[in-house]
C-alpha cells in the first residue's frame, strides 16, 4: 500500500512539473501574429505602385514596389529579387511601361531622357530600398529598371501598376 500511495505521488509530481513547464517551451502563437510584415506594412508606409521584373538583355526577375513612408518614396525591390551580375548596374525610373517591348534585342539599349538614375545596385538579389529624389515627379515614369550604363544594356524592366 506504501508503494502504491508513494507511486501516484511521484505520478503526480512528473504530471504537475510537466504541464507547469510546457507554455515555457516557445513562444505562443498570438506574440507570432502580431509581427508579420502586412501589420509593419500598414503601419507606416503606403504601397504607390507594383510590379514584377521581365528579363532584357540578362534573366531578371523579382517585384518591386514604390512605397512612401513619411514623406519619402522609395523604390523597394522585393525578397525574390534576381539578376546576374555586371559592370556599372543602376536602378533608373523609365518613362515607357514596357521598356523590354519597346527597345531592340539584343541589349535593350534606352536614350538618354526617358528615363532617371536613382542609385547604383547594391546587389543582384535579395531585398533592397532606394530613395526617390523629391524633385522627381513619379507621375512622368512607368517603370523601374535594372541597367547597365558602361554598355547602354537594360538587364530588366518591371511595370508599375497603382
């Protein structure tokens, strides 16, 4: 009888330290929920425009997004952002909606005035922002592109929708 008194007391011990210490195991699923990216989207900045990458002159693919947040727009290329490596690769605003469509294969080649310079790449992938210059009226541009400027050679182009 001692044995079987001292057993389920030893039974309930494990039980009881068992189910005390399981809500210490990780962290729940309501502080997980409250850090996706939507609610960090919505809380701070305003989606002005989207697109997907279509390869020119070398396979680019990948969104891209125009986002403005307090006051300055940026261009955001997203996490699935891919394009080979080259010489002197900018990211430039084009006039054209299709800039792939409307320049001539091989190298996509564009002239000088239908489009502005934002900044060199920093990397051929992966997620990246750049500034907009205030004085740039977004209005007047209907892509974003990816181009070489040492051999005139658009590697990719994304047109932006609202």
């Amino acid at each position: 009888m001692k044995h079987l008194v001292a057993s389920s007391f030893v039974i309930l011990l494990l039980t009881t330290g068992c189910a005390v210490r399981s809500p210490r195991s990780g962290p729940s699923p309501s502080s997980v929920e409250t850090q996706t990216p939507t609610q960090e989207l919505s809380q701070g900045f305003q989606v002005v425009a989207s697109g997907s990458f279509v390869s020119g002159e070398h396979p680019t693919q990948g969104s891209v997004r125009i986002l403005e947040e307090n006051g300055q727009r940026y261009i955001e290329l997203g996490n699935d952002f891919q394009t080979n490596r080259g010489p002197d690769l900018f990211v430039i605003l084009h006039r054209s909606p299709d800039v792939i469509g409307t320049t001539v294969a091989p190298t996509h080649s564009i002239n000088e005035g239908e489009y502005v310079t934002i900044a060199p790449l920093e990397s051929v992938n992966g997620q990246q922002r750049y500034p907009i210059p205030i004085e740039v009226n977004l209005a007047d541009y209907q892509s974003v592109a990816i181009w070489c400027r040492q051999f005139n050679a658009t590697f990719g182009a994304a047109s932006l929708q609202s």
